[in-house]
C-alpha cells in the first residue's frame, strides 16, 4: 500500500541550483533570518560580497522534544533528517529552504530512535542508517540496541520509503557518525564509548576495526563522548572528537586491504565544543557544527589547520546543532545544518523551542 504520496514541496530542488538561482530564490525568501547585518544586505548587487554576513533559512520546527541528529541528502536536493527521540522517532524528508515543513517518512520499530545516516557509496537515492536506544536521561546508549538499515525509495509507490534492517551493530558500544567509502561497499561508523572508527562492508556485512588510536576515546567522566563524526576528503580521514575537544585528520582512503591504519593523526581544530562537522572537499576548509556555549558554526580555513575555530555564525535558529552537510551542488556555498533547538531542553524536559534544518548561506 502507498502510504506517502509524491510531495511538491522539493519541486524547486529537482535541478542544480546555480549561483544566480540562489541569489534569486534568496532576495524572493522573505521573513529570513540575518545574523550580524541589517536586512537590507540581501538586496545588495548579485556582485557585491560583503564579508562577515550570512543569509539563514531555516525549517519549521520538528515536533517538540525531537532531538536531531544527523542529515542526508537526496538527489532532489531534500534532505534527510533522522531523529533521535521518541515520539515520533525516525526519518523525516524536508526541503532546503525556509518555512518548509518537516514530513515524517519512516519511524523504526524496536528502538528508541535514528542516529547516522549516510548516503549510499554506489547507489543513487539509497541510503544507510543506524537506529538505537540512547538515553537523553543518562547520556548513555543501551548495549546492545544498535542496528543498521538500508532506507531506498519506490518510485512507483509515490516515493515511499523501503526500509530492511540489514545487521544488528551490537558490536559497537555507541555508533554515531557514518560516512560511506566512494567506490566500494564501504561505511565508516564512529563508535563514541568504544573510541574507535569501524568499517562495515555492506555486501559481506563484515564490521572491522579501522582505526584504533587515544584520539578517538572519550574522556572519563560521567558523559563519554569521543569519536563523534567521521568524514573522508582529500585522501583523508577526518574526525571529531566531544571530550578532547578536537577535530583531526590521518591518510586514508577506506579501501585499504591492510587494516587498522597507523600513523599519528594531525590535528586540525581544537578547544571546540564540537559534535559533527563537514570539510570542503575543494579547499579542505572545516565548518563545525559547535554546541554549547557556543550553539552555532564553526570554521577552520586550511591554512589555519590546528587552531581554534572562528564562529561564523551562531544564536538562534542554530541553537544545538548536532551535523552539517553540504547542500546540491554547492560545495563550499551552502550548508544545511541539523539543530536541535538548544540540547539543555533533553536534560531539563522543559521543551522550548524545536529542532530544525537549519540553511546557512556562505556567500
Ligand atoms: C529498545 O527500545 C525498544 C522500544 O522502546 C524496546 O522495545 C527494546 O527492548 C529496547 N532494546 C534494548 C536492548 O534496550
Ligand atoms: C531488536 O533489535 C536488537 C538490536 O538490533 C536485536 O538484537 C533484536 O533481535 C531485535 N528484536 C526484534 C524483535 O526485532
Ligand atoms: C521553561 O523554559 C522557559 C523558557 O526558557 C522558562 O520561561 C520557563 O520558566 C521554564 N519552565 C520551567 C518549569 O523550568
């Protein structure tokens, strides 16, 4: 049975956005919001750069008490959003500009909530995600709980979600970043307690260790969060880690046939209170998706690999932000950025304000 019907509202999406496109779609997007300029900047000249200031867009708000977490991209340029918390936990599909409305698309059963999800390294419209029990009261998953699932669309059914649970991850105290391998069978899963990155085959359903190293622990203490996002660009692996505070970098493909690596990893940001963070494949600039104190966007330029980030952005809309991605075709330009409206709200229970999908215009 057809329970999702073909949405309209990623129409705008279902081509390359160009830069005069975006510009267009920007000064037409009234009620956005500025960070740190008047409002009368967005109508300067398509030529006129003005450094220091960023247009964001952002989503209607998930429903309250959603913690969001991790974000995918769809050939239409929507995107999907998983949610960590119940109700309603699961996949949410929503289009990358402001006011679009979240649209639940899947809820699991058998867990608490969805956590990574990456798109697949080979096929187009497919993708992975892992869903679990984690406790927003403790801080802690439960043993055990994990499991990653295959999420493609049927076209022929109006885009509904097929989703198989294609292994249990038990293996893994606290899976949370993904990251697919291009031109394999590849994932690399960051395991947060654990302070490891594994590589799961999706053919074999294999899981290996890939990197085993004191920069992926998490630090003793009452919440232990180490390795958190992983990501590959530029022949690469980069990694965040919560506790230390760092994001750092080592040479890697993911298709090594000798693993674990070795080799001492070169540190690219530090005293950042970071979750999951992207780079820019084309420069190898970092953005950072920081939490509290600071609850907004990190960089690190390549030039100043091993220093402290410089926040581009931060305060509401982008209040606990938790991962960022590169929107279509705009590498380097656009980010879209999974919030969750403020993190203490999951500590207290005092739900104030809702997640989002957060779009941060660079240029
Ligand atoms: C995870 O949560 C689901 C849904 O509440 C529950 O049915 C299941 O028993 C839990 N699994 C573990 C290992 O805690
Ligand atoms: C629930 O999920 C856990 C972890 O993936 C798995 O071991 C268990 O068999 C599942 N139970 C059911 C009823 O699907
Ligand atoms: C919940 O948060 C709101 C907004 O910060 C605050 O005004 C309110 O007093 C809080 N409620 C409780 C019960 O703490």
């Amino acid at each position: 049975m057809c329970l999702w019907m073909q949405s309209s509202f990623s129409t705008r999406a279902s081509a390359c956005i160009s830069d005069n496109n975006q510009k267009e779609i920007s000064t037409h997007t009234f009620n956005f919001m500025m960070i740190g300029l008047p409002l009368l900047a967005v109508f300067l000249p398509a030529a006129a750069t003005v450094q220091g200031r960023l247009l964001i867009e952002a989503s209607r708000d998930f429903p309250l008490g959603s913690e969001v977490e991790n974000l995918a991209l769809r050939p239409s340029g929507s995107v999907l959003a998983t949610v960590y918390t119940s109700p309603p936990q699961g996949i949410y599909e929503v289009a990358p500009h402001q006011n679009s409305t979240p649209k639940l698309l899947y809820t699991f059963t058998n867990t608490t909530g969805a956590c990574g999800i990456t798109a697949s390294p080979t096929e187009p419209d497919v993708f992975f995600v892992m869903t679990g029990n984690f406790s927003f009261d403790t801080l802690s998953p439960a043993p055990g709980s994990y499991a990653i699932h295959r999420l493609s669309f049927d076209k022929k059914c109006g885009d509904k979600p097929i989703v198989k649970k294609i292994a249990a991850l038990g293996a893994i105290a606290q899976p949370n970043g993904i990251t697919s391998v291009p031109k394999s069978s590849y994932l690399l899963i960051a395991d947060s307690v654990g302070g490891f990155v594994y590589r799961f085959d999706t053919l074999t359903l294999q899981l290996t260790t890939y990197f085993d190293h004191p920069l992926l622990k998490p630090l003793p203490g009452p919440i232990r969060f180490g390795v958190n996002g992983v990501k590959l660009s530029r022949g690469y692996m980069y990694f965040s880690n919560t506790n230390q505070q760092i994001v750092a970098r080592i040479k890697a493909t993911g298709r090594e046939e000798t693993v674990p690596l070795t080799g001492n990893p070169e540190t690219v940001a530090t005293s950042t209170p970071v979750d999951d963070f992207i780079v820019n494949d084309l420069n190898g600039d970092v953005y950072l998706a920081e939490q509290d104190p600071i609850n907004g966007i990190g960089l690190v330029s390549k030039n100043a690999y091993g220093s402290v980030p410089v926040t581009i952005a931060s305060g509401p809309p982008l209040l606990g932000p938790t991962a960022a991605i590169w929107a279509k075709c705009a590498v380097g330009k656009t980010l879209l950025v999974s919030v969750t409206g403020g993190f203490e709200q999951f500590v207290t229970k005092n739900f104030t304000g809702g997640g989002k999908v957060v779009v941060v215009h660079l240029e």
